[in-house]
C-alpha cells in the first residue's frame, strides 16, 4: 500500500501540486494536515486540519471517525489509519490531552498505524534536543505497541536556514516488518514541509479469510440496518457443501449491502491533471532546483540574490498553474456551448454523484427549479374572421355526415 504525507500548509500551489503527484505515483492513501481546501473524498476532523485521503482504490472500510480535533481515523485493508495534526500553539496541557484522545482510540484497534505533524522535537528521530512536547509523545506511545518508520537525520520542515524533523510516523511493530520503505522525497510541494513517502504490508492473516476486492466498496454514512435485515432474510439459507455455503453467504452479504447503501468505487485513472502540461513541469523542476541552490548557498555573499531568483521561479509556476486552469475553465465553458451533453454535462454529473446531493423536497423549490426548466408560454388567442368561421362549420358538417354513412 502507498502511502503519501504531507503538510500542506494552507497553501494553494501545494494543493495543486499535490494533485499531480498523487497520480505520478499512484498513491492509495494521503495523510494532509493543514490543507488549503476539502474536495469531497477527503475525511478531516472537527478542526478540518487533519485529512485522510483515500485517493486510490482501496475504500474505506467502515465509517470514518472526524468527530475528534486533532486526528482522524478510518480503516483501510484492516488497517486503522490515524492522521493527525498538533499545532504548535497548544499548550503542554492541550497537547497531552490530544495525545490522551489519540491513544485511548487507537488501543481498541489492531493493527494500526499513525502519522502526522506533531511539531515535536526528540533525539530519538534525530532532533538536536528533546522537548516537553516530544517528551510527552514518547510516553504516550509507550502505552502501544508501535515503532517509528523514521530514519535518517533530513528534515521534513525546511524555511530559510532553519529545518526539524516535524512529520512523524508510527506503525504497529507487526507492520514494520512488512515495511518495504520510508523516505522523504527530493520533490518540489510548494509548502515548507516536504512530501514523506511510505509503503506497508496488510496483515497477510486478515486477507488469507477475508478476500477484500480493491475496485468495491459501500457508502457506510447512508447505510439503512432496516434494509440489510430485510434482504438477508429474503433468501433460504443454501444447506450445500461448505465451498457453496461459503459462496452463497458472501453472495447474500454482497447483495445486502448493495440494497442497503450505494457503492463507492475508488479513482482508477492515473492520469494527469486535467490542468497539467509540459510547462508546467519544466517550471515545478526549474523552482525545485533554484529552492536547493538557495537554501545551500544561506550563508554566500550572494545568498540574497539566489532567494530572489527562488521567489521569481516560484511566483513563475504559481502564475503557471493559474494561467493554465483559467484557460482549461474558459475551455470547459465553450464547449457548453458546442455540446451540452459533452465533457461539462460529465464533469458536473460525476461532481453532484461525488458530493451525494440530496433530492430537494422544498416545495418552493421545486417549484422554482420546474419553473426555470419548463418556462410557461403565453396564452395565444388567435382570432378568426367570419369566412373562416363558415369553413370550420362546413368541415364539421361533412364530418357528421362521413360517420352516418360509415356507421350503421
């Protein structure tokens, strides 16, 4: 499983550019924290600081828990996901609560991994000193039974001269040793936090008995128990050989949660951006080139000069980016014109099926929306002078005069 985290500061650019590395590398999970936006996939807490991101096609598998600040969590191929986010504005007491909050829900799961900017420092993942906040971390991980994927000493926050190690993560020890990497990227994010890339292995066991499909999964927040119950029972149980009682059962279970919530399926293009271009990416290089030869040369005599070339390459991609989906807006709204079925009539459609919008029920409403659909024409009253009046008389007339004939 790929697993991409990141900070992304607010920032409109990294929200961009995160777009497009998410299918350069074919990512099945994101762990945000600090996003610029929400698109309708992710999962964020109450604080809408921490994301969770399922951006591949393994579903979630139950309902995703936001109601906390500070984390949210869902369960992705048996394994419980935490990303979190920690501000550094938290008192020690707020953030050994947060931690408190974290730990008492991740103890309830297994296996499961947690990930994040915990602005925390600590020697133990190569921090030049350990404060009370990584202090407090260390403690509370002790409770489970997990290890940290960090390695190395490059930082995940670099701004100007100054980098730490920030965005941590944790992974229960069973999953460590199916860890096949954890590495912080050499790519340009547009935001101060570089881009942590890591895979791990589900539990081998947990996929040996439960076959999960990876194109598949149901909607669990319209899910209707009443509709379950009533299409488990609508069928007699199938008193065969264990394999047909096996196949029977997932077939029933199948078409139970099919009648009692809609089906989600994950993203299976793996294409780029519908704004991304050969510019574009010469830019986002050109910026991360400059943004290294800057941050090496802090100390140079001409230090000054190579930040302003690294603002002038940045302001260039930012202006890039904009350009660019200005235009392929302007495109979209053309075609509306040319087509109305086309391209936009699909890009809103799949839009409103993402975003789950429900049928109005207002009445004023509707009768605004059928009103603005099927407009009422004026009533005609057309006028008719006596000569015509004559011929409608003598066509009805002749009318009369053909069925006496024809009927008996």
């Amino acid at each position: 499983m790929k697993i991409l985290q990141l900070n992304l500061n607010h920032c409109e650019a990294a929200h961009d550019l995160l777009m497009q590395t998410v299918r350069e590398l074919e990512l099945d999970l994101v762990l945000i924290a600090e996003p610029y936006k929400h698109l309708s996939p992710w999962e964020s807490d109450s604080t809408s600081k921490a994301v969770i991101w399922s951006c591949g096609k393994l579903p979630f598998q139950n309902a995703v828990d936001n109601n906390n600040a500070g984390f949210v969590a869902a369960s992705v191929e048996g394994i419980r996901f935490y990303s979190c986010y920690a501000p550094p504005s938290l008192s020690i007491g707020d953030f050994t609560d947060f931690l408190d909050r974290l730990i008492e829900d991740a103890k309830q799961y297994h296996p499961v991994a947690i990930a994040g900017d915990f602005n925390s420092w600590a020697v133990d993942w190569s921090s030049k000193h350990t404060n009370a906040r990584g202090k407090a971390l260390l403690e509370a991980f002790i409770t489970l039974d997990v290890v940290l994927l960090n390695s190395g000493d490059t930082p995940t926050y670099t701004k100007d001269d100054a980098s730490s190690i920030v965005d941590l993560t944790f992974v229960r020890s069973s999953l460590a040793k199916g860890n096949d990497k954890w590495e912080v990227l050499d790519i340009y994010t547009a935001s101060d936090h570089h881009t942590i890339f890591w895979e791990i292995s589900s539990n081998q066991n947990f996929r040996r008995h439960i076959k999960l499909s990876n194109n598949v999964g149901w909607k669990v927040k319209t899910f209707d128990p009443e509709l379950l119950l009533i299409a488990l029972d609508s069928d007699p149980i199938n008193f065969g050989c264990a394999e047909e009682q096996t196949e029977d059962l997932m077939r029933r279970v199948t078409h139970a949660c099919d009648a009692s919530m809609p089906r989600k399926r994950g993203m299976y293009s793996r294409s780029s951006v519908h704004w991304w271009n050969d510019h574009i990416s010469s830019l986002r290089k050109e910026c991360h080139r400059k943004r290294r030869i800057s941050q090496r040369g802090y100390q140079r005599p001409n230090s000054a000069e190579l930040v302003a070339e690294y603002k002038k390459a940045r302001h260039e991609l930012n202006k890039a980016i904009k350009e660019s989906k200005r235009r392929c807006w302007k495109e979209l709204i053309y075609e509306v014109d040319k087509d109305v079925w086309g391209r936009p009539y699909k890009v809103v459609m799949t839009h409103l099926k993402k975003q789950q919008m429900p049928s109005p029920t207002c009445p004023h409403l509707l009768q605004k929306i059928v009103t603005a659909l099927f407009p009422q024409q004026r009533n005609f009253d057309y006028q008719l002078a006596p000569s015509e009046l004559d011929d409608i008389q003598e066509i009805i007339k002749r009318r009369d005069w053909t069925k006496s004939l024809i009927l008996p």
